[in-house]
C-alpha cells in the first residue's frame, strides 16, 4: 500500500515546483528535470523544494 504521506507529496509537488518558479526559477526547472529523469526520489524532491522554499515564505506573526 502506498503511504498517504507520498500520495500528497506526488500530488503537491506540481504546486511547490511553480510556487518556487516564481523566486528561483533554475532551481525549480532542475527539480523538475529531477523529477522527469527519475534521478531524485519523491521524497529527496520535496525535501529540496520544501527547503528551496523556506527563505521565501511569508511569516504571520500572532
């Protein structure tokens, strides 16, 4: 059986890649490359994008 936490990462990660498009687009195309060649695991992806992303996210503070 196939994790939930996998089948939302695979779902999701076309949104993270275009989100870091926008900031960094040589990272996200090599994501994607890596995402296409099979070279990076789902998991090793979504860390990478997660991590790319971080920087640029927008803190609410309470």
């Amino acid at each position: 059986m196939i994790k939930r936490e996998l089948l939302e990462m695979n779902a999701y990660l076309p949104v993270k890649l275009a989100e870091l498009a926008k900031s960094e687009p040589d990272t996200a195309l090599d994501l994607l490359q890596a995402w296409g060649e099979g070279t990076k695991t789902l998991r090793v992806l979504w860390a990478e994008v997660t991590d790319a992303l971080a920087p640029h996210e927008v803190k609410i503070s309470s």
